[in-house]
C-alpha cells in the first residue's frame, strides 16, 4: 500500500474524516451545513464540507459517491467521481444530484461522498500525425459495448 501525505483543515464543526475499518478505501465527507438541505428529483446541489487539503504532489483526491445513499435513496454524484487536485486549496464540496422520484433531505453533519486518495501517472506525450501510427489490437477502434456481455 502506497503513502500519501495530506495536511487537512476542518471548519466544519463535525468530526475529522476518518478511516471506518481497516480495509476502508476512503474517508466520509459530511455536509457542513448548518440547516437541512432538501434534494428534489432531477435536482443538483452542491454540498460544502468545511474540509481543505494539500496533497501530496503526485497524488489526487477523488470524491466518490456513498454506495447506501445511491443504492437506498438515488443520491449520486454528477460528475461521477470528482478530482480534487494536489495543488488546489479550497474547500472541497460535493456536487449531488437526486436520481429518484421522491425528495431527499440532507442533514447537517450527514455523511456524503467519500474521499479517496490515489496516484497519478504523468504521461510522456509522444505525437503521431495519423491513427495508423498506432499499434494494432484485437479491439481495435471497437467503441462502447464493442468486447461482449462477457
């Protein structure tokens, strides 16, 4: 398992993000908000977490949904997953969205998103002036769905 050093600032009033067991990949975030915050159907919000960071150069911070809040109650991430950058200082919020049919309210102090530490790979850019330039594969240029159900 790979270190990763991070300084992190709570202004939120809630507890430190934490590991919650041993094989835990990421930390939660929690809404730091001082009153309820209704989600509506179809509707993005973005959701402060009081939680500033500077990350180890070389690392990313990624913001991920929570598997029970999607699964139990349709909140998601818009963006999928967000990147928080080793040089970015500033708060990190948590853009969600409601998927279901029926409101969700946020609580304040509510667990969110996770925060997942990884590393980057800095590729060594190397231009080709045409695609067949590019080495051949079984794939080739098959687009989505292209390898099969299985």
């Amino acid at each position: 398992m790979e270190e990763c050093s991070v300084k992190i600032y709570n202004g939120s009033g809630y507890p430190d993000p934490k590991f919650e067991s041993a094989g835990a990949s990421g930390v939660d975030l929690r809404a730091a908000i001082d009153k309820s915050v209704t989600l509506w159907p179809g509707v993005v919000c973005t959701i402060p977490t009081g939680i500033r960071c500077e990350i180890q150069e070389g690392f990313e911070g990624q913001v991920r949904a929570r598997s029970g809040l999607a699964l139990k109650h349709g909140i998601s991430l818009v963006n999928g997953v967000g990147t928080i950058d080793a040089d970015y200082r500033g708060e990190i919020s948590v853009i969600l969205i409601n998927l279901k049919k029926s409101c969700y309210t946020v609580k304040p102090g509510e667990r969110i998103a996770q925060l997942v530490f990884a590393p980057i790979a800095r590729p060594v850019f190397t231009k080709v002036s045409s695609p067949e330039e590019l080495e051949e594969t079984d794939r080739g240029a098959g687009g989505f769905g292209h390898s099969g159900k299985n």
